[in-house]
C-alpha cells in the first residue's frame, strides 16, 4: 500500500495520513477513483471530478497511487474538457495487461 504523505511531508500530515490508511478511506477511495477511471477511460482528473462529482483533490491524489499499483495508467496529454489547458489523461489496466500501452 502506498502511504499518502511524503517523507518531506510535516508531522501532521503524516499524522492525517495514518488516520485515511487506518480509517479504510485511502482503499475506498482508491476504488471510487478506480471506478471513475474505467467509467470514463482518457479524461484529466479534473474532467473525472466534474464528471463524478468527486473531490478533484482526492482523485489527483488517489491516481498516482493507483499507478504506482499498476491499476491505471498515465497517458498523453490532452485538451481538458473541464478546464483550461491540457492535462494529462488516466486509463484504466485490464487485469493481466500490466504492459507498456501506446496510444
């Protein structure tokens, strides 16, 4: 499991981090995340949150970890339908298709 605060992180934010980690909510909302992400494959995790009605700082959050596990991707950047700008875009892992994706 990966811990939300990084080691440069002051003490209450590790503090926070240990309270989501114990609480079960860093896992719920990995899933939630997770979910968003197969849902609607290739959007900006702001455009997740508009779409969701999510926290857009939870996803943000969430996606690296997420990565990190293998369970989605980070694509190419994209023009944003939520917002301003590109950002770059999340996608979902088939089970067993942990391989390098190309678009």
């Amino acid at each position: 499991m990966n811990h939300p605060a990084r080691s440069t992180d002051p003490s209450t934010s590790h503090e926070a981090a240990n309270r989501v980690v114990a609480s079960g909510k860093q896992r719920a909302q990995q899933a939630m995340t997770e979910a968003a992400v197969r849902r609607y494959p290739g959007q900006s995790s702001l455009h997740l949150a508009t779409l969701t009605g999510l926290d857009r700082h939870m996803i943000a959050r969430r996606l690296p970890e997420l990565e990190r596990e293998g369970r989605v991707w980070r694509g190419p950047k994209a023009p944003c339908a939520s917002g301003d700008g590109s950002a770059c875009t999340w996608w979902p892992v088939a089970p067993g298709q942990n391989m390098t994706l190309g678009l």
